[in-house]
C-alpha cells in the first residue's frame, strides 16, 4: 500500500504514459542529482574535517620548532642606502688594515671579534640571523653596541647564496670570520636540523661564495673543542684522534673540518679553523652554564652539579673571551692569502687547525664557588649525574702550538674573567642594558 501511494504521489500533474516514463525519468535523475550533490558535500566536509585536522594537529615533523627555519624568512636587504652601510662598515680605516666579514656577528663570540676588529682600523661588515635559540634581545642589544662602534649587522642567514653572493659584490673581503652556528651540546637532541642547516648546509653555501670570489678570501672559522669527544688522553692536542664525537653539535663540527679540507683541496681556499674551548665573558651566551648559574643564584633557585661516572669531576678548560679574541686576530692576521680564482685552484693554500684553550680545567662545584663570591649569595647545589646527552666531562686544552703559530697566549684566570662577566650582568639585568658594554 504505501508502495503504491507512493508510486502515486510520484505521478505529475499531467498524466501520460511517455510523460509517466519521461516523468519517472526526470525523477531518477532528479534523485541521481541530489545523491550526487549530497555526495559532493559530504565528500567535502570530511576533506574540511580531515584539512583541518591536519593543520591544527601538533605537527609530526620530527624538526618541529627548527629557529633556522624562521631564519629563513626573507629579510630585506639591498638597495643604494643598504649598499652605502654595507661599505661604509667594511670601509678599511688603517694602513695594513684587511676588510672581514664576520658570520654571526651578533652571537657572544662575533660580537666581541667584530669590536676589537673595527677598534684597530680594519674594516667589519657583520651577519646574522637574529635566531631565537636563545632571548634575541640580547643579540639586539649586542647589535646596538656595535653599531654604536660603526659595525652594521646585516640581517640574513648565510644559506641564502643570493645575498651572500650580492656582499661579495659589494665589497671584496679579504677574510671571512665564520662564527655563524647553531652552538650549544644539549639542544642537538631537540633539534637536530637546526645544526645540520647552520652547521653544514650554511658552512658549504658560505664555502660556495668564497670559492667564486675573486679574490678568494682567506676564512677563519669557529670548529669546537667538543670534536675531541670521547677521547680520553689529555691535554687535547691537534694531533689527537677526533673520530668518535660524543654530540650531534660536535659531529657537524666535525664534519665542517672536514669539509675545509675538500674546499681547500680543491678550490685553493685558505681555511684556519679554531676550536674553542668553553668561552665566557661579558655578553655571554644564557645557554652556558656559568650565565644560567648566575641567573638561578641571584633567584635562589637550585643549580644542577653534574657528576661524571664513580663520583668523578666534571672539569672544563673555560677560556676568557678576550684571550679567544687575541686568538681570532692572531689566526686572522697569519692567515695566508688563498689560492685560487675563478672558482679555480691555482696551487696549494693554507690549510689549519687550532686548540684555543685556558690549559688549566677547573672542576664546575670550583665555578659555582667562585660565584658564589662574587654574587655574595650562597648557590642552592643539587648534585646529579652527568646525562648521556653530549656532555663529555672534562675538556683540557693544549695550546702550543696557538702559541707557537699565531702568538696566541691566555692571560686571564677564571676568578678574574667571572669577576668581569658578573660585573656586566648586573649591570645589564639592573637596567642599565645599553651602558653595559
Ligand atoms: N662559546 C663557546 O664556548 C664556543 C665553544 C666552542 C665553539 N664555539 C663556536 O664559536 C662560534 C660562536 O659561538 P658563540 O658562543 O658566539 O655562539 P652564539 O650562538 O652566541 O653566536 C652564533 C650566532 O650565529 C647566528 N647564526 C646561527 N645560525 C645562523 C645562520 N644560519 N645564518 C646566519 N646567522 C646564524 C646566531 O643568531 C648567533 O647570533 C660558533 O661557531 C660556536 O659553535 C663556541
């Protein structure tokens, strides 16, 4: 019954049996059109569903919040004004003086190069991505103070070629003080792609540029104590094995000296790499134990005392900044002119490697000692095992053969080197940010 009722609600208004059929047939159609329609707004709303979803859930990028891929954002440069700064900071205001262009010139390290290098004559354009590995206030304020001494920093990561290539057209450096990286040991574990894209990638594009120069310039560039790794005879000589690196930090550091020898190798390009033993100083880096010590004593909040394995001592070779400058200049100024042009090898170039070190570990509880003097506050000490996550326990410089080839000659001890670093701290965390350098 409700079949037939049916059939007789479908029957339209004009009966007939060609317009029945006809009718029926419109119908079937008319049904067909709608399970389409319906089927193309379901098929939409679960492609919404599954859009959404997809762009709302936590990515599963095993590079997840990658600072170097904010990096890469386009940065404005160029143009007649830009060009104007760009030269006049790589202007060269000394009789022998050279014209540098220092990566990461807005780092702890950079900073300090790209000062002493403008306070003596020789001209200074700096780089940097401004990442925000760690406070990017803190590089700001560094960019500040030197432009306060005529160094213009320009904005840029070294793996974009173009704007690399556009400085080198600008003005023809003789040397290049490569500090760009992404430092620090624990953070590999968290972002590994981050040190791949700055370390190695960002290493070989600056390489590239160089290469193509002409004149090719001669690079000194900041390798690591920490490609020492695992190895156990002390003091670390150049001439020990440095094969087994204990940190992704220390294998792209690793993996960058040996990509100095193939561009040198093959392009002629002189290359000097210094591998730094524990920096600090004024302007630090907030990663590194002795800043973030500071910090968590003056708040009253516990530090970690790592331990190494049967209660051993964790030591560190730690190197004032001042000493490592002397040690950039000294690499900067012995470095030999490169060989090649045209992207082509001419005949064998200069090719180094350097321990700029203190020669004299201190155990940390000793650091956190003398801190704890300095701050006039008693540190809350929480002692732990070292963790399996880089940290090798004791680094120990030798230096002879720094000493020998480029002059290079430590004079500051931990105790005066701290006393300058907390005297900036305060003075930089109280308020008075610009007036601490
Ligand atoms: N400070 C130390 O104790 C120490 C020890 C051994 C080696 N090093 C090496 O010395 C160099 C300088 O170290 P630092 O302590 O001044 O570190 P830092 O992090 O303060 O300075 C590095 C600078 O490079 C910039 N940078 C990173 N990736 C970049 C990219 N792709 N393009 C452009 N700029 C980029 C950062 O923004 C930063 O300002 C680094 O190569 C580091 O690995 C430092």
């Amino acid at each position: 019954m409700s079949k037939q009722m049916s059939h007789l609600d479908n029957i339209p208004s004009t009966p007939g049996k060609f317009k029945m059929e006809k009718s029926h047939y419109v119908h079937h159609r008319l049904r067909w059109h709608s399970s389409l329609a319906k089927l193309t707004f379901w098929s939409f709303m679960f492609m919404g569903v599954i859009l959404i979803f997809f762009f709302r859930s936590p990515s599963t990028n095993p590079l997840p919040q990658d600072p170097s891929r904010r990096s890469l954002r386009t940065y404005n440069w160029g143009g007649p004004a830009w060009e104007k700064r760009v030269r006049s900071s790589a202007r060269i205001r000394s009789r022998n003086g050279v014209s540098v262009l220092v990566t990461g010139a807005a780092g702890f390290v950079g900073t300090h190069v790209s000062a002493a290098l403008k306070r003596r004559g020789d001209g200074v354009l700096g780089l940097d991505n401004f990442n925000d590995y760690y406070d990017p206030s803190l590089k700001r304020a560094r960019q500040a103070f030197l432009e306060r001494s005529g160094v213009f920093i320009v904005e840029g990561d070294i793996n974009d070629s173009a704007l690399l290539r556009k400085l080198f057209e600008v003005v023809a450096f003789t040397h290049v003080m490569h500090l760009a990286a992404q430092a620090g040991v624990r953070y590999a574990m968290e972002n590994p792609g981050s040190y791949v894209h700055s370390n190695i990638a960002g290493f070989v594009s600056l390489l590239e540029i160089c290469k193509s120069a002409n004149p090719q310039p001669a690079i000194v560039w900041a390798s690591s104590s920490s490609v020492y790794g695992l190895n156990t005879k002390v003091p670390f000589s150049e001439k020990d094995r440095t094969d087994q690196p204990a940190s992704l930090y220390a294998a792209t550091k690793k993996a960058g000296e040996e990509i100095a020898h193939t561009y040198n190798h093959i392009y002629g390009l002189s290359l000097t790499g210094l591998r730094f033993f524990t920096v600090y100083g004024p302007w630090g880096r907030p990663d590194m134990a002795y800043f973030f010590f500071t910090r968590d004593i003056l708040k009253g909040k516990s530090i970690p005392i790592f331990e190494a394995a049967n209660h051993g001592t964790v030591a560190r070779d730690f190197t004032y900044i001042d000493d490592i400058v002397k040690g950039c200049l000294g690499a900067l100024d012995t470095a030999e002119k490169s060989t090649g042009s045209g992207g082509k090898k001419k005949g064998p170039a200069q090719l180094r490697v350097y321990n700029l070190g203190n020669t004299s570990p201190v155990p940390v509880s000793d650091l956190v000692s003398i801190l704890e003097r300095l701050l006039k506050v008693n540190a809350k000490r929480k002692l732990m095992k070292l963790p399996r996550n880089g940290d090798v326990p004791f680094t120990h410089a030798n230096i002879s053969l720094a000493q020998r080839e480029l002059g290079y000659k430590p004079t500051t001890d931990l105790q005066t080197g701290l006393k300058k670093f907390v005297r900036w701290y305060l003075s930089y965390y109280s308020g008075g940010k610009k007036a601490a350098g």
